[in-house]
C-alpha cells in the first residue's frame, strides 16, 4: 500500500517462482509418468500459472462455486500443466501429480472434468474447446452472471475447422465475456506450424472474424496480467490474446524443439531437466529476497 | 398399463416434429434451464417454434453442427438442459466426434433429438437419408438412444428424457406419420412394450414402422400365424427382459427398423438374444446400401421394409425353421 510498485514487483515475482514450481510439477508428473507431452506444457505454463493464481476468480474448496471463471484447457495434451496449477491451487493433493497417466488414479492422459477436481471439460481430441467456451459463455449470458471464460488452444489445433465455427459464433453472439488464448509456441508433431499448415497471418485471421486481438509474449508474466485485464474489459466483443511462446520453456533441452513434443525424459534428462529448475527456482527466489530488503530499506 | 391402440383403419397423421415443437415449448414454460439450439433447420426440425417464444434461450449456430455439439456441451456444465436439433445425417455422422469427446465421455445433459432420420426422407436422396444413425449413437457409452414409434410417444419421449441427466439422441423422420397411441403415461425409458400377443413369431420393431408392422401382423394372422408384436422404443437400454422372452416364448424374432440392418436394432436384439436365449432372427431394414430419390412409400417398398416385407420374412422364418 505504501509502495505500489514494490507490491506489483512482488506479485510478478511470486509468479515467476510459481511457474517454475508448475514447471517442475510437469517434469516430475510426466517422468513418473514415462509417456506426455511436456512440450506445450511448459510453454503454457506461464499463462495458466498467471491465470489460475491472480486473474481468475475461483474457489478450489469448492470447485462448483456457480460464479466461478471457467477454464477450458482446449488443448488437452497439455494436461500435466493444468493439473500442476490445480493441485497447487489446493484442488487436489500434489502428491496426486506423480500417478499422471496410472491405472487406478485419477489424473488421466489428457483432463476428464468426471475425475479430476477444477477440470471444467474433458478434452484430448484438438479444436473443441472453443466451442464449449461459447457455451459456457452464453450460458453465462442467459443467466446474467458476471463469470469469464478463458479457453487456451495450442496454435496448431485452429487448423481445425470447428474452432472457425466457434470463432464466428462467439463474435455473432458478442461474448466478451469469453477470451481465448492461443499458445503460439510454433511447433506442431509433424513439425514447424507454418511448414505444415500455414496459420500466418493469424492475428489478421482473428481481427477479420471480429475479434479483438491482444498480442503477447507468453513468458513475461507482466505482459500476461496486462492482457488478461485488458481483455476482461471490452465489451461486446471476444478478445483472443495471442501469447507467443517456446516450446518446452525453460529446460534447456527442450527449449524450442519438437523432440520433447511428446516425449518422458530419459532418468539423466529428467535429472538435468530438474537442476536446472531448482537453479532457476533458487534464482527467482533470491531475486525476490533481494528486492524485498532493497524496497524496506531506510532511506 | 393403459396400452390402447387407435384404430389403424382410419388413420390420422401427425408428426413427430410437431410434438416435438410442442413438448418443447412445454418444457420451456416450466424450466427456465431449458436451453435449444438448431444448425440453420430451425424450420425443417420445427425448433423455430421455441426460438419465437424464447428467443433468449434459442441460438442457430448456422451451418456449423460441430460448433453447435460443443456449444451444447459448454451450457451443460452450467446446468443447462440442452436440446440440440438438425438432420439426423448432420446430428450424428457431422458431429461425431464432437459428441463422442465433448458430451458423451463427459456424461452432459445434451439432447440431440434428430430428425429427418431413415430413408422415408424422400426426394432429398441418400445424401440426406441418414441410415447409420442408431449404429454410431449406441455405440457411445453414457449414450441412450430413443426412437418414438408416434406423436403422442414423442411428446413423452421428451418430457421424460428432459427429466434425466446425461446425453440422449432421439431419432425421428421427415414424414407425417400414423398416431398409434390415445395415451403414453406408461412410457418408461428403457422397457419395451409388447403392442400385440402372438406365439409363432415376434415382430421387433423400433420408430413409426411400427405402422407397417401392425399391417404386417394382421396380413399374418389372416395365415393364421400369430405374431407378437414388441415395440423397441429404447434401443439403447434395451430391454434384454423383453427381447430375451420374445426369443424362449416365440422362437423367432423378425427385427423391424428403417435403419441399415447393421448395428442397428437388428444388431442389438442379435446381441442380447445370442447370449442368454438363442433363436433365429431375420433383419428388416435397409441393406449394406446408399438409398436414392424417390417417394417415401416407393422407397420403403423397394429398399424392402414394408408391410409386405415384413410379413414375408416372418413366413421365410417359420418355414425355415419346420425344417
């Protein structure tokens, strides 16, 4: 209160901590697991940890609260890092995070919203999420309720023709109370998006539909707060934030390749994948320390 | 149970869509969370009717069926009842996917109540005249699947389907069709109702064909053969009770529908039937073929699913089986 940028430092700080927390749950969940897709979790991780610990409203004791903002992870491989928000959330125990993807456990391959606490859809198959979001959001709409409705998708999945459906529907039916995100790390399995399906210019695309278009490094967490405020408040209209990411952000390794798309690391990646996490986490952390005494310190 | 049967002999036509629209419109009065949507057939499926009298909760995704199942699925997580209608072709082969992922595999009150479904669909050609339907919804798990054999059963139909959670597909054609029922109070989702007493033989049938093979038991009892007539409105629960009996009770089981004889009704009474009480069973419906234009009762006749039809593969039965 005294110090408005201290507290607005401090809260990026703490989010930075956290995504690296979120980061390290991916790792530890898919390594455990030995199969997922820790590519284009790690490089939604930012974004969600931004969302799920600030910009949402919502209640992880009590996951059916009616008001509460709704996430539709729309690309679903990407569920290791929706899970690490939510257990770090408080929506189920971390502990949970290590049986990804077993038998008898409930976080399965990809979100099922029947087993796993906070998850609002099932989803696995590309390109249905939008679609739900305009349901939701209508839903919203019919019942005058005030709740948003964030829908992450992974670039490649708008190859798909329905979510053009769901981007036409949302403008027609002026859902500004719907913001999707796109995870625009660039990478698809087959390989570089533009190589396999042209998605450029996608912000033209977007803006030609009639949405609104926010464009954003995925990885500032900074930039990503500004988004999600700016977006929350225009009025008649969807807004879609294009977040421009690497893929497998911040391990070293996986950094930008299409080699850990869907792949464990191995006990030596994951090993290394894990240092350089701590150290990162350690760094953060120290960062945050330093701030703090240099902002209380008398003048 | 209240089972009465109007007069065959003087016919009065009525269509399912129009009691759909109706039932609609009745449950929209009651339950504020009742929520349609339509793919730019709003007229053709008779859901414009809702749409006039509660354009707040009426949205036509326009040509975009996919879009629409997803949508639907979104406003069931809200607690939304949702009703999603277009041709039974778009409704189920447009939109599988979405329906298998977003609202089978998540178990959301989504109805997708089809219509213009079976080769009765007329002039618009194969294109249009879904046939596969019945085998790509009960193939779903969570799904159920219902075809009304009448006006009067629609309207039921739906109420009852409304009042259960989870998704549900119902099926329903273009074509005015014969009123059957005075009443449905009875109507239970999931238990066949045995329209006729008969000992020879048993006519399984699901949807308005339940006209034709009420012509075709009396074209057999006029042979003396007395055929038991049991009318599948829920395909999917089926009533293995019923089925089960008619096979011990009766030793022959003519399947009725205007569906592809493949994993349609034939399919699953073949199925509950093998297990438990073996008999032999004859398919009537349309073969492993597309269909074509033509007039509704033309089609029906050449494609095999008639009256006639039927009543020759019940005797085709009884024959082979005095061997």
């Amino acid at each position: 209160m005294e110090n408005p940028t201290r507290d607005l430092e401090r809260l990026y700080e703490d989010l930075e901590i956290k995504a690296v927390k979120i980061r390290k749950h991916i790792i530890e969940s898919i390594y455990s697991a030995g199969s997922g897709h820790p590519g284009g979790s790690l490089s939604v991780a930012d974004v969600l940890t931004a969302l799920y610990f600030h910009e949402m409203r919502h209640d992880p004791k009590n996951p059916g609260w009616e008001d509460r903002d709704r996430l539709v992870l729309s690309k679903g491989h990407a569920a290791p890092a929706l899970y690490a928000v939510l257990a770090e959330a408080g929506y189920f125990p971390v502990k949970e995070l290590k049986n990804l993807r077993k038998m008898g456990h409930f976080l399965q391959g990809h979100p099922c919203m029947l087993r796993v606490p906070g998850v609002e859809m099932s989803t696995g198959s590309l390109g249905q999420g939008l679609s739900v979001g305009v349901g939701m959001a209508l839903a919203g709409k019919i019942d005058g309720k005030s709740y948003r409705v964030f829908v992450v998708m992974g670039d490649g999945e708008t190859h798909e023709g329905q979510v053009w459906e769901a981007a036409s529907a949302a403008v027609h039916f002026k859902l500004d109370n719907l913001i999707g995100i796109i995870d625009r790390n660039g990478l698809q399995i087959d390989g570089p998006t533009e190589e396999i399906m042209t998605l450029e210019p996608i912000r033209k695309r977007w803006k030609a539909v009639g949405w609104k278009i926010i464009e954003i490094d995925g990885h500032q967490i900074p930039q990503i707060l500004e988004a999600l405020y700016r977006a929350s408040r225009f009025r008649e209209k969807p807004t879609m934030i294009i977040a421009h990411t690497l893929k497998g952000k911040g391990v070293s390794f996986m950094q930008g390749t299409l080699s850990f798309h869907g792949k464990a690391p191995s006990k030596e990646q994951y090993e290394k994948a894990m240092s350089e996490l701590n150290l990162a986490e350690m760094f953060y952390k120290l960062r945050s320390k330093n701030n703090e005494s240099q902002a209380v310190k008398p003048k | 149970m209240n089972l009465k049967l109007l007069n065959q002999n003087e016919t009065r036509l009525m269509n399912l869509r129009d009691a759909y629209s109706a039932a609609l419109i009745e449950l929209g009065m009651k339950n504020p969370n009742i929520v349609v949507l339509d793919a730019d057939l709003a007229l053709s499926t008779k859901t414009k009717r809702f749409a006039t009298q509660f354009p707040n909760r009426f949205f036509d995704f326009g040509i975009g069926e996919a879009n629409m199942m997803g949508a639907a699925a979104g406003l069931a997580t809200c607690g939304k009842t949702v009703f999603a209608s277009t041709f039974a072709v778009f409704a189920t082969g447009r939109s599988y996917d979405q329906i298998r992922q977003s609202i089978a595999y998540p178990n959301l009150s989504v109805k997708i109540v089809a219509t213009h479904a079976g080769i009765s669909v007329g002039g618009d050609g194969a294109s249009h005249q879904m046939l596969e339907d019945i085998a790509l919804m009960r193939v779903l798990p969570n799904m159920r699947v219902i075809a009304p054999a009448d006006a009067t059963m629609t309207r039921v139909a739906i109420y009852k389907i409304s009042e259960e959670k989870g998704p549900f597909y119902v099926r329903m054609g273009r074509a005015d069709s014969p009123l059957i029922f005075e009443s449905c109070d009875w109507f239970e989702i999931g238990k066949a109702v045995q329209i006729k007493d008969g000992e020879d033989i048993t006519l399984v049938v699901t949807g308005p064909l339940l006209s034709e093979v009420l012509k075709a038991q009396e074209l057999l009892k006029k042979e003396k053969i007395s055929a038991r007539v049991l009318l599948i409105h829920t395909i999917k629960p089926i009533d293995k009770e019923a089925v089960i009996n008619a096979s011990r009770e009766t030793g022959g089981i003519i399947t009725c529908e205007e569906h592809s004889i493949i994993n349609g009704l034939g399919s699953a009474v073949a199925e509950a039937v093998s297990e438990e009480a073996p008999c032999q069973i004859k398919r009537v419906g349309i073969g492993d073929v597309f269909g074509e234009s033509g007039g509704p009762s033309e089609l029906m006749s050449k494609y095999g699913i008639d009256s006639s039809h039927i009543a020759q593969a019940a005797k085709t039965l009884l024959k082979e089986r005095k061997k």
